[in-house]
C-alpha cells in the first residue's frame, strides 16, 4: 500500500496499485448472462459463443468494449491485457486493413483510459491434429503473413504481446513461429481449461497440456499460461519453477464449469498468478479474488486465506504478465466508505476484499491520468449511451 501525500492525491487517502486485468475477450462483455438458461457444457456455450460474435461488426465491439473498459476502471483495474481474435468481417473474408478490429479495441482503451496490452491471436486450427478451423472460427482465422503484418503494425502503435490461442489452434510448428516472433514480448495462451480437452491432447501427444508445453515451448517469464485449471503435482511445480504467470479467471472457469486450479499447491511451489476478467461475467477484481480464496476454503473445510497478500500477488503477476514496466496506476479508496471506515494496512485491504457488496474505490488514477472521479468515470454517461446503442442494434439482430 502506497500512503496518501505525494502531491497527487490528498494526505489521508488510501491508495492502492491498480490492478492489471490479464485476460479479457472483451466483446463477450455483451453476452455475459445471455447463455445460462440452456445448461450443457463448455463446448455447448462456445457453440453460443460463436454465434453470438458471428454479427458483431467493428462499431459494436468498439462501443462494448469501451464499457467493458468503465466497468473495469471503476472496480479497480487500471489495465487490460485484451486476448483479441475477432480479426475477420462476418463472412470469414479480410477486412481492408488487417487492423480493423483491433483498432475498435485500442479505440475503446483510449477512450476510457485504461492500459492496453494488445495481444493478436494466432488461430488457425480445430483441435489437436492439426485439423483446419471450422465455419465457427472463421472470423479468427489468419495466414500467417497477415498475422505477422499485424503484430509488426500493432506493435508500432501499442504494446503487444504474441498469443497463440491455444494447443488446440495451433500446430506445434505453428507455435514455434509464434513464439519465434514473439522476442523478448509477452506471450498468452490457453491452455488445460476443461478435463476434456486434457484427454484430447493425451490422445493425441500422450502428455496433458501443460506437460506437452512445457516439454516442447521454453516457457518463461514471458508467459502468461491462462487457466491451466487442470495439472497434476509434476506440472505444478515445472510451471512455478518456469516462473510464468498462470492467469487465473476464476468468475469465468465458476461460469463455464471449468474446475478449480490447485493454487494452495501452486503457491507453494512458489507459483506466480495474475487475474483476468475474461468472459467479463464479473468486472471487478474483487469479486475475482474473493471467489478464488472462497472456492480454497470451501475445497479444503479451512479458513487458510492470503488475505490482502492475494492482491499483493494478482498486482505482481499481472504487472509480469503486462510485459513488465512501471506505470502510474493508482487506486483511491474511500476511507470513509461502511465497509473501511475505522480499518488501516493490511485490515483494511481485506475489508476491501471480503466486507460486502458495496463499491469503495473512489478515484483511479490510469497511466498517470485521473479516469475516475468521486465514483464516476470522466466520460463514463457517453460510453454508456453508446453502449446502449449498440446492445439493442446487436439483439435485434440476433
Ligand atoms: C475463448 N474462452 O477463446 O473465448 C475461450 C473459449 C476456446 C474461455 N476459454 C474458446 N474462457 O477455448 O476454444
Ligand atoms: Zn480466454
């Protein structure tokens, strides 16, 4: 915890880092809640998913996106790491400039604020084999010309990582020219989310996912491994002793039925995780973390939480999974809010994270620039009327 007093924000305020938001598919910000009712399973609400994100044009994802990027803000985020895929118009076809969606994402972050990490996806197959993409996936689909194209322009514009969707999407020889030009940048991928992709890759190569990847990729500080719901004690420790990040997204695995990471064991190898928002069904990193030290107590009929030290460790993970670097993200909490009011230190962080429902975070500093005031975000009414805007255009074409 920084104190109040350097100038930037009065004496007496509690200030907290912001927290880096380190998964995010922002347009599923719109379809949060719309696929609860028809049961099934993780394959069955991608199929949704897919569906969904078939009619959403450049416009839309921009104005989502940018509400998404609010939500954020105002929960205590001060950045995203955006997992972006969507690169091709409705129909599979390139647009013009390869950029074109990703352009309505980093619109999106500038207009409310918030730190973008852009991060192409290499998507280009159906599953372990090797097997083309599928009619579903076709807005995801690039040569991979064109995706270096896109890293390389990006890349003069905003920071950039190398994300190769997954070991389903990709061939080994796919990945390895991914990770070739990657460099010295972040790189994410998915990766062991759902007991049954494990034995799919289990069929395929006789490892489990992280296994095969630690095997076969020189994973590092670099990575970011998001979910990695499913590893066996071996694996746990190769990946702490890796030092990648795991991105754990806890509201979306709850959502999708994914099951629970072993991060009592994780942490004690001296694993590193960062959190993400994902499917956005949660925006707010408190909930995030909250959920993960509950599902742990609930699992193992014990009280052992890390308290305000897995916020300590969300900030640090998500800050090495951001590629690293210093920015000017700050987080103001209202002291005087019921749910602190009294509370100092490290008390005060839990009574952040586990009092309630209410919001305390009263102003967020982002790169250096004030985006939240008194509760409210500096162009936060516009963005939501445009956001409006676009969800009844979007259900109306659904
Ligand atoms: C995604 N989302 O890319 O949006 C994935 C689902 C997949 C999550 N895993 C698709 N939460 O993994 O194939
Ligand atoms: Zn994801």
């Amino acid at each position: 915890m920084i104190s109040g007093g350097d100038g930037l924000v009065p004496e007496d305020a509690v200030v907290v880092p912001g927290v880096p938001n380190l998964h995010s598919h922002a347009f599923q910000r719109a379809m949060a809640g719309l696929a609860e009712r028809a049961g099934g399973d993780f394959w069955q609400w991608r199929e949704t998913m897919y569906r969904f994100l078939a009619v959403l044009t450049p416009e839309d994802v921009r104005a989502i996106a940018a509400q998404l990027y609010v939500e954020c803000l105002l929960h205590g985020y001060t950045s995203v790491a955006e997992f972006h895929y969507l690169h091709n118009a409705p129909d599979g076809g390139a647009y013009d400039a390869p950029a074109e969606m990703a352009n309505a994402i980093i619109a999106a972050a500038e207009d409310a604020g918030i730190g973008l990490l852009m991060l192409p996806v290499l998507y280009r197959r159906s599953g372990f084999g090797g097997a083309p993409a599928g009619e579903g996936q076709r807005r995801f689909v690039l040569s991979q010309d064109r995706y270096a194209r896109l890293v390389e322009d990006l890349a003069a514009r905003v920071p950039v990582g190398v994300a190769p969707h997954s070991l389903r999407a990709v061939t080994p020889e796919e990945l390895a020219w991914a990770v070739e030009l990657a460099g010295e940048r972040p790189i994410h991928i998915h990766i062991a989310e759902q007991t049954g992709e494990v034995e799919a890759c289990l069929a395929w190569s006789g490892a489990r996912p992280v296994q095969w990847l630690l095997d076969h990729a020189p994973v590092d500080r670099r990575w970011c491994l998001v979910h990695a719901t499913h590893c066996d004690a071996t694996e746990l420790q190769r990946m702490a002793a890796s030092e990648a990040v795991a991105g754990l997204c806890q509201t979306t695995e709850a959502n999708l039925g994914d099951g629970a990471f072993p991060l009592h064991a994780y942490l004690d190898a001296g694993g590193r995780f960062g959190i993400g928002s994902d499917s956005h069904v949660s925006t707010s990193p408190v909930e995030e973390l909250r959920w993960l030290d509950y599902i742990r107590r609930l699992e193992t009929r014990t009280r052992r939480s890390l308290g305000a030290g897995l916020l300590d460790r969300a900030t640090e993970g998500g800050v090495q999974a951001f590629g690293g670097g210093a920015r000017q993200d700050f987080v103001v909490l209202d002291a005087e809010h019921p749910a602190l009011v009294g509370r100092s230190g490290a008390s005060l962080v839990d009574a952040w994270l586990f009092n309630g429902n209410g919001n305390p975070v009263r102003d967020v500093m982002a790169g250096g620039a004030w985006v939240v005031r008194d509760g409210t975000h500096i162009r936060g009414e516009r963005i939501a009327a445009d956001f409006r805007a676009a969800m009844r255009r979007i259900m109306a074409r659904l």
